[in-house]
C-alpha cells in the first residue's frame, strides 16, 4: 500500500517535472500574451561596430516596448499611450505599452516576470531594489554596446559621474535618471514656528547643534512634537555621515570624505553610540514622539496635521519648497551633511533592459528619446497639454493644472517623473522655483564624488549571513535609533549578535571587493 | 417541572449564556463599528486623537477619494461577484463529488485518494512554478480562470466534508440500492440534500475565500477590467506594508526624489469597509441552512 | 460498525483471492471490481485534473530549494546549490527562538480554537430564542471578515502608550501604571491568542453547529426517558458524536503547524523589535531575512522545511489515531 502511495507520488513529481521544464526554461515560450508575433528581429543586434547607427524608421519592423515600473495604475494611461506612440512610431516605429505596477507587488512581479521569461524591455531597478544581484542572475542585458549605438543622446546629456556609478564590475546594466547626482541629508523645519521663536539655524554642523531648537519648542508648543520619527526614518539612520553603498542592511561603512578605504562597521564606531545616547536623551525629555520605534506613520502624513516641528529627509535644493505643498505649511530645510556622490545616489533610479527584450535596440532607442526628446519625456511625466496640464502663460517651461481639475482626482498623476529620462526637460510646476533645474545643476557641480563611488557589492557568496542580519537588524535599529531603548545597554547586545550572525565575514567579503574595485580603478 | 429541567438548562444558566454572548458579540460588533466611524471622520482629526466611536468632526472625503474612479469600483465588483459565484458553484460540486466516495467505506483506494488530496495540504512547489503552470501551460495571464482556478477546491473542506458524509448511515445507502438507484442518483437525492448543512458551510466559506482573495489578482492580473475588489482595496495596504517595512526603499525612494504618497488612515478603513461591502449579507444568507436545522431539534430535544 | 465489517470483507477477500488463485485472477477481480465504483471514482476525476494541475504540476518547484537560481539558465536549469539555501535558517542563535515560538503558538491556537468554538456551539445549542442564536453567532464571525492590517490598528488603539485605550481608561481605574505594551515581550504570549481566538472562533463554531445539526434525535429522546440532565446529554452524546470531526479539525491543521499566521505575527506587533523574543516566528523570521534579497532558492527552502515538520507531525498524529480508532484517521 505504502508503496504504491510513494509510486504514484514519484510519477506525478516527474511528469510535473517534465511538462515544467517544457515550458519553464529560458524562456521565449509562444505563450506570450504580447509582442511575440509582432517582433522577432532581437538577434540581430549582434554586428556592427561601435559607432553611433543611423535610424531609419521606415526600415524597421514595427514593436511594441513595454515599460515597468513602480506606482499605481493611472485611468487615462491609453490616452497618454496613444499620444506618446504618435512620437515613437514616426521616429523608430514602435509603440509603448506603459505597465505600471504597484509598490507592495513590484518585487513579486519582478522576480516572476524574470524568472518565466515573460517579455519586458525597459524595466525600472535601483540599488535599493536589488539591482547588483538580479544582475548576477542575469536579469538584463549589458548595454555599453547599445548605448555607443543607439544611445548617443543620453551619452550627451548625462553627467559621467550617474554612468560610473551606476555600473556593475565596470560593466553598465542599466541607465539612471538623470538628475540631481547626490543627496545631502539634513532635517526639515516648520519654518512659521522657527521664525515665531527667532530660531537660526545657520550654526548647525551636527546633530546635537539641533538640541536647544527642539528644547524651545518641547517648553512652548504643548501640542507640537519637536522631532517626528518613525521606524524606517530616523534621524540617526538618515544623518549618519556613512556612506553605506545603497543598501543599509549590508555591514561595512566609509566615512564621507575619508580617503581611507577600510571598511567600518557602523554600529562599532564611538560616533554611532554617541548619537544613540543624544537620541535616547532626547527621547526621554520628551522631545521625540513616544511611538517612534513601532510608527508606521510617514513624517509628512502627520506634519499635515501641524503637530510636528521636525523631522529628518533627504535633502536637495528646494526640498522644502517641493514638500510644503503636500504638507501645506512653510518649510525650511538644515543641511547636516554635505552632498556626496556615491553609489547610493547614482543608483537610485535607473532603468534596465530585461534580458527577456525581444528587441534590446529598440528599447535603447526609446530610452534614448527620453533623455532627448521633451515633448516624449513630458508626455510620460505629466500626460497631455490641455487635459492632463496646461503651460503657465508666458513660461513655456512652467505648467499648472487645467481650471476645474481637482488637485486630488487627476486622472494621469503617477508620482514616478524622477524614475524617467533625463528630469531636466521635464516641465516645472507653478509652484517650484522656476530655476530648479538651474541650482540642481550647481549642486550637481558642487557636489564630491566619494572615494569609493561606482563599486557596489555583490551579496550572492554571502547571502546566508545577510538574512540573518536582516532579522537582527530589524530587531534592533528600530528601537535604538529612535531613542526608545538605553544605547549603553541594548547596542552592546546588538554588536554581539550581529558578529556572532557573521558580521564580520560580510564586511571582510566587502571589502576584499571594495579593494578589488579600487585596484581596477587605478 | 421535571420535564423543563430535562428539555432545557436551568434559566439561571440560560441567563448566564446570554449574558456571555452578549458580552462576547459587544467585543466582536464594536470594532467594526470602530472602524466604519473611523472612515467617516476627518483625517487631520484622526490624525490628532486617535479614533473615536463618534467622529468629532464628520467627514466623507476617505469615500470620496474612494470613489473618484467609481467605474473601476463597480467593474471589479463584477469581477469579484462573477469569480465568486462561479468558483462557489463550482468549487462546491466539485469537493462534494470527491468527499462523498472517499466517504465511503467499500470505495478502494480511498486511503491513498484522501492521501491524494490532502498531501497538497503540506507540499506545494512554490510561487515560481505554480506561476509558470498557470501563465506558460494554461497561458491563463489576464483571465479571469487565474482567479478561479486555484481556489475551487481546497483539501481541508474535502476531508472536513469526508467527515460529515461519514455520519449518513450506510443503510441509507444500501436501501436506495435495493430501490435500483445508481451511484449517481443516490449521491444526487439522497446524500447531498441530507448534508445541506455541511454543503452550506463550505458554500460560505469557499464564498469567503474567493471574495477576500487578492493575491490571485496580483499574481496574474495586469489589466485594470479584470482586477479583483479585493486587490484593488489591499493593494494600498501592501504597499505601506512595503514602504513601512523595507528601509531601503523607503530611503531609495527618499532620495530618488518623492514621498509614495499613502493614503490616509480614513481611507484605509473606508477600504476595509467597501472591502467588506456586501458580504457580510453572505453570512445571514447561509446561515439560514445550518441553523434552521439546530433550531427544530432544539425545539422537539 | 456494519460499513466496518464490510470493509474489513473487502479487504481480507482481496488477500484471499490473490493468495489463493494467483496474480491473474486476482487482477481480474480487482478489476472488476474496481469497474463496479467507476461512478464514484468518476465524480471524483475533475477534482483530481485539478489538484494536479494546480499541485502536483508545481511541485517539481521544489528543487528550486537546492538551486541556486539564476535567470539565464531558467529555474530548472540553474546550478545545485546543496544545502546552503537552508543554512540562513538554522545558522542563527534564533532558530530555536522561531522554532518554539511558531510550535507552541500554533499549538495553543489549535486547541483554543476548538475548545472555544466547541464551548460556544455547545452553549448555542441550549439557548431558548428564536433569533438570538442566530444573532449571535453572526456577530461572531465578524472579526473574520476584518483584515489583520485593520486589526492591527484596533490593537494600537487599544494598546498604543499614548492615547490608547488600556492605559488611558482601564489601567487607572485598578491605580496601575501605564505599560508599554510595545516594548514588553512578556505580554504578547497572551495577547496573541486572545486575538486569535477573537477572529477565528465564529469560523470554527460554524463547523460545530453545522455537526450538531446532523446528530440524530433519537439520541437524546433516548436520553430524556433515561432522565439524563442536559449537561449529561451534552457531554454523552453531543461531544462524542462531534469527536471525528474535532480528530480531522486538529489533524489538518497540525499538518500546517509550522505555518503562522503572517498578518498575526507581523503586523499586529508593529514588527517592534523589543518583542521578537515572543512574536517572532518562522513566516516573519523569513519575511524580514528576505525582503530586500528577494532569494527564490532561500524562500523555497524555508516552504520545504516547513511542510517537511508539518509532514511529520501529521504522519505521527495520524498514526497515532488510527491506533485509537481507524475511522478517524485521515488517511
């Protein structure tokens, strides 16, 4: 009996083994739902040497390029497709289909549409996304060839210092955002109640600098809490001063502007603790809200309400202007650490070819026109003049909303413009200061590129340890960088976990590639 | 007197259950009184006090913001009403016609066919190939059979069912044999009419089942006219469940250069309310079925 | 105990025939008498198309735990990757933490559930009312139907140190301090099943009433003449007759035991990280060791070793209660 059982289980395992390696593979299956019929040339980029092609639209098959990104689907996406493939098709005879996909599914449908195959050309990745390793796996395709090709507009327009950052073992997978190339990091400030107490906040060089402004508001606003922070923003985690290669969860830190190339555990370094405890004494004077550790609320969804005064972000030029629309109070911003350019900032926003692109060309070619094309990019930004925007009479770069839209029911309002091209053809809107794109251009320049600023790590020998930590780290950060719990006695636990985890394999693992990057460098 | 005493419990017991339940049902009923206030109080007001059974400030927007796309609401309505019906039709046939002959005592090889099933219960091969049967072998992406499919038949109602239809006497059986009845007939007017109650249960829960699905919807479903209710309520609750948990991208995103803009706390009760929708009439409908016959025995005990 | 001895005949003329006569004659009535039944294995064939397609088909996914997957060479043609997907799962001082934690809650919330449910079918059972049972047994099932993310807000209201309801209302009224409900692990190992309990027990009353409506009456008529007092009837004929059904809840869902309740455990708590000591189990253990690597070989490996310990706890569950009563077993 028992025999038979196991019998009948074996033939159902390998007749399902069968049938899935039949249609699991690498992919190219016939069930494609799209763009199979219509395309069929993708091998064929193969020659050519490595001069930019000229592009003759006529001479090319029609294809359709799919777009994938995250945020939610839009109502009127079709009419916006539409518009945008009038463009495309007259200049590289493709069409677009834009896929939106929602945060809390994107990873899920990333790793699907990856891993059967399914067709996809240009698709959204950043460091934080796991980029490094869905590259390992081979998730797009290498495009310094495609780019001398067919991406020349970008190659013109693009500051070098996004396409160092953004490569891989000094090989290009993906293309970033091009926009502003670094991030300072610093706190936002109500700014009516700084000027109601005369605050100045001119002598602010580091964190405990900001003590005697939340002290001021802590005695005289009862109903204000002077620093809100939650459990993913920390002021402690935002304004740390460490470069941490776009992916906090991974041991091993450089200080900005160091020139040393030793790696260091942040939680060991005296700096760390010190913060902790001005956190922790902060948190017991009541300065900080008292749900920090367990708050799932995002500082500007309560900053609305008024009852916050501070709270850390990261920081560009006009950042405070940008949000006081949202929040619907003025702003300030204080900058605690200057602009660096690291692989974080580089990385945070690119777009890849899916290795599953029927035509890796033509999606280059689409990427291309973002970074070049105006009217294309804004189509995809803003929607269509007229139904979705109307220009600011007299400021052919400045938009508005039509009479009569409700700001909160816009039927083409992605939130996704810094994922797309190159953000300076982007319009403005009659709120930002007309020259944005002008100071974003001075921070780009006076911005410094960090030491180490291209290498990213690649956790594929390490990734046992890394979830382990993951789970130690959750348990841990939280808690301390919000000043919930005594530093003196929690963080000494932590570091002991932590290296008992494998702490110190990672950051040894780390820095034998860190070291390897630099060598190759010079 | 004697009679009352063996008909039914002392009053003073009677009492204390009531009183039981009355408590219990107050501490079931009252948050979802909670949160249906909740989705009607202003938010800057949530935000500030916390929740209130009576919203100091009275306030519409959550459902507003709602139903700003309300063809896109009442499309996947539709949807969730048209998977949910069939997939309960369906369902319902298909795990009463396998629990009955593994009900029966003289069927060979039901232990192996209880094992069949029941092993799906613990194994299951994984997102990546379950994707890939549904989307390369059934090329069912973007079809409604995605949502109702996977669902129709779930292992554990089988072998409860199994239970149920054990307790059917035997001799029932064999008289309708006797009468010259054939598996089928006996199953059609003998077994299933006896087992209303058990096919009414798992009619309401496999209704449940299909009505609060949204995974399915988000595994398959890349078209905004075949999305599910469920998923298009939930999937903003995913996504703060993404943002909120994930440092990284909450700081990637950060310095990418936008807030993901959440939606309020009142919205999201406003979601779990038109979420819940119609449903809960569900309940009441089956419930008909498996107390009616609680209540005529209780009134002959 | 008639259908028993006929099974029991069919089985033992099964060995006879084939002892007696040889393999040719007993395949033949084998045969034959597998033809007798092909109504019923016919009703039973959509279900099997089915549940092949739907899991048996996927299952060769399993290998995926002992790959190391990557995209180029497809998920079945990826490297083997050994063990090593499995390591991050015992290679940390927490595993035995998650282990126990996921065991014990899931044991207590078996147990719970039935108990409760089984007490609460039993109490509706004797109540007096024409619409009151069915009312209250609506109200029960209500916090089903709530997701846990909404149930996790509920319980911050309750339990948030600000202005939750527990520390503002009920605490000052015994003269206690506020608690931090948040930061004390010490709580969570009663608040949880309570909260289990709360959303799942109008689903398993439903079972209960259901069972009990098929009891014959003859039962307690017999039982009235005999004098026996409700309680008697209650725990002499009511609870016995809805034993099997208890045996099959507890064993199906002993089969899921290294399964938690994700929503439960990670978003009730808030994922505070003061209290991973007693809420963290194996479903949130690999939600945060997974979340920013996204590792099919990982996340498949953590599926394997938990349907693995499922495995062989129903097989010693289900062999035990053959040994009590065979008609029990599930299978």
């Amino acid at each position: 009996m028992l025999r038979k059982k196991k019998r009948l289980v074996l033939l159902v395992m390998l007749a399902a083994m069968l049938a899935l390696a039949a249609c699991g593979g690498s992919g190219g299956g016939g069930s494609d739902s799209k763009g199979g019929a219509n395309s069929g040339n993708g091998g064929s980029s193969s020659g050519g040497g490595d001069q930019a092609a000229e592009i003759d639209a006529s001479k090319l098959p029609p294809y359709e390029v799919i777009l994938m990104y995250p945020g939610s689907p839009q109502p009127d996406e079709k009419l916006v497709e539409e518009a945008m493939n009038k463009i495309l098709k007259e200049k590289i005879n493709a069409t677009i289909d834009i896929q939106p996909i929602d945060w809390g599914a994107w990873n899920d449908k990333m790793n699907l549409m990856f891993a059967s195959g399914e067709k996809a050309d240009l698709v959204f990745t950043a460091s934080w996304n796991g980029h490094v390793d869905n590259v390992t796996k081979g998730a797009f395709v290498e495009l310094d060839g495609l780019l001398e090709k067919y991406g020349q507009g970008i190659l013109e327009t693009i500051d070098p210092f996004l396409l160092e950052g953004a490569r891989v073992k000094g090989k290009l997978y993906a293309v970033p955002t091009n926009k502003e190339i670094a991030a300072s990091w610093g706190v936002l400030v109500r700014k009516d109640l700084a000027d109601k107490y005369n605050m100045d906040f001119s002598n602010v060089k580091t964190l405990a600098d900001l003590e005697p402004f939340l002290q001021i508001i802590k005695e005289n606003e009862p109903d204000v809490t002077p620093l809100f922070q939650s459990s993913t923003q920390t002021l402690v985690g935002y304004v740390n001063g460490y470069d941490n290669f776009g992916d906090p969860g991974v041991p091993g830190s450089v200080k900005f502007g160091s020139t040393d190339p030793t790696l260091k555990y942040l939680i060991e370094e005296p700096e760390y603790l010190e913060n902790l405890r001005l956190l922790r004494s902060w948190y017991l004077k009541g300065y900080i809200n008292e749900d920090a550790p367990t708050s799932t609320l995002q500082a500007n969804e309560t900053a609305r309400t008024g009852r916050v005064f501070m709270w850390p972000e990261s920081l560009k030029p006009g950042k405070d202007k940008e949000m006081e629309s949202t929040i619907g109070f003025p702003l300030t911003q204080i900058e605690i650490v200057p602009p660096y350019i690291t692989t974080a900032d580089t990385t945070n926003s690119m777009i890849g070819i899916s290795r599953t692109s029927k035509d890796p060309e033509r999606a280059m070619m689409v990427l291309n026109l973002l970074h070049t094309d105006k009217e294309l990019l804004n189509l995809l930004d803003w929607g269509i003049e007229g139904v979705h925007y109307v220009k600011v009479p007299g400021n052919d770069n400045m938009i508005k909303l039509p009479d009569g839209v409700d700001p909160s029911k816009r039927a083409y309002n992605h939130g996704s413009q810094w994922m797309f091209g190159n953000q300076f053809l982007s319009y403005l809107w009659e709120n930002e200061a007309p020259d944005k794109w002008e100071q974003f251009r001075k921070f780009n320049e006076s911005a410094e590129p960090s030491l180490s600023l291209g290498f990213t790590f690649d956790p594929s020998n390490v990734k046992a340890e890394l979830a382990v930590l993951n789970n130690i780290r959750d348990e841990f950060t939280a808690a301390l960088e919000t000043g919930s719990v005594d530093p003196d006695e929690v963080l000494p636990k932590y570091i002991e976990k932590a290296k008992e985890a494998g702490a110190y394999k990672v950051l040894q693992e780390k820095q034998r590639q860190l070291d390897e990057f630099l060598a190759a460098k010079k | 007197m004697l009679k009352r005493g063996l008909n039914s419990v002392h009053p003073a017991t009677g009492a204390l259950f009531h009183i039981i339940f009355i408590l219990y049902t107050i501490l079931c009923i009252v948050p979802i009184f909670l949160v249906v206030a909740v989705s009607f109080t202003d938010e800057l007001t949530v935000v500030a006090n916390g929740y209130q059974f009576i919203p100091e400030k009275f306030s519409t927007y959550a459902y507003e913001f709602l139903f700003k796309d309300s063809t896109q609401i009442l499309r996947s309505y539709g949807v969730t009403i048209l998977v949910t019906a069939t997939g309960t039709l369906l369902g319902v046939s298909m795990m009463a016609m396998y629990a009955y002959p593994l009900s029966r005592n003289d069927l060979p090889f039901r232990g192996p066919l209880a094992f069949f099933v029941f092993f799906t219960m613990l194994f299951n091969g994984g997102l990546v190939s379950f994707y890939l049967v549904y989307v390369r072998f059934l090329g069912l992406k973007n079809s409604l059979w995605a949502l109702i499919l996977p669902l129709l038949v779930a292992p554990f109602f089988i072998l409860v069912m199994r239970t149920f239809f054990k307790n059917i006497p035997s001799e029932l059986i064999e008289a309708a044999k006797i009468d010259g009845a054939g598996e089928f007939r006996i199953a059609g007017t003998v077994i299933f009419p006896l087992s209303v109650p058990i096919l009414a249960t798992v009619a309401l829960f496999t209704v449940l089942n299909y009505w609060n699905d949204w995974f399915m919807s988000l595994l398959f479903i890349s078209d905004d006219k075949k999305v599910s209710l469920q998923y298009l309520m939930y999937k903003t609750m995913l996504n703060i469940q993404y943002l909120t948990s994930n440092t990284q991208a909450a700081q990637g995103i950060a310095q990418g250069g936008s807030a993901v803009e959440l939606p309020s706390e009142t919205v999201r009760m406003a979601m779990c309310v038109v979420g819940i929708g119609p449903i809960v009439f569900a309940y009441p409908f089956f419930q008909r079925y498996f107390v009616k016959g609680l209540l005529i025995g209780a009134i002959k005990g | 105990m008639l259908a028993r001895i006929r099974a029991g005949g069919i089985y033992s003329t099964h060995l006879d025939a084939k002892r007696v006569n040889g393999l040719a004659y007993g395949q033949s009535t084998k045969w034959r008498k597998l033809l007798k039944f092909w109504p019923l294995y016919l009703m039973m064939l959509p279900t099997i198309v089915l549940l092949l397609i739907n899991n048996y088909l996927p299952i060769a996914g399993l290998i995926i735990a002992f790959k190391n997957v990557n995209y180029v060479d497809g998920v079945f043609g990826s490297p083997w990757n050994g063990l090593n997907n499995f390591k991050f799962l015992f290679s940390t001082r927490d595993a035995w933490i998650i282990t126990r934690n996921t065991l014990l809650y899931n044991a207590v919330f078996i147990a719970s559930n039935i108990i409760v449910a089984l007490i609460f079918a039993l109490m509706l059972n004797e109540l007096r009312s024409r619409w009151l049972p069915k009312f209250y047994q609506a109200s029960m099932f209500f916090p089903f139907f709530l997701s846990m993310v909404v149930v996790s807000y509920l319980v911050f209201a309750f339990l948030s140190k600000g202005n939750g309801f527990v520390n503002n209302n009920l605490l000052p009224l015994f003269g206690m301090e506020p608690i931090s409900w948040y930061q004390e692990p010490k709580y969570w190992p009663f608040i949880l099943p309570l909260i289990n309990i709360w959303k799942n027990a109008g689903y398993y009353t439903v079972f209960f009433v259901a069972s009990m409506v098929t009891i014959s009456h003859e039962y307690y008529e017999a039982a009235v003449i005999d004098g026996a007092s409700k309680w008697q009837q209650a725990i002499r004929i009511t609870l016995p007759q809805l034993m099997p059904l208890v045996t099959v809840l507890t064993l199906l869902q002993i089969g899921r035991i290294f399964y938690a309740d994700f929503g439960l455990f990670y978003q009730v708590p808030l994922n505070s990280g003061a209290i991973y000591s007693t809420t963290n189990v194996i479903d949130t253990y690999v939600y945060r060791a997974l979340l920013t690597l996204g590792d099919f070989g990982m996340s498949s490996a953590a599926a394997f070793y938990q349907s693995v310990v499922g495995f062989v706890l129903v097989f010693l569950s289900n062999y035990i209660v053959r040994k009590l009563d065979r008609e029990n077993a599930l299978f």
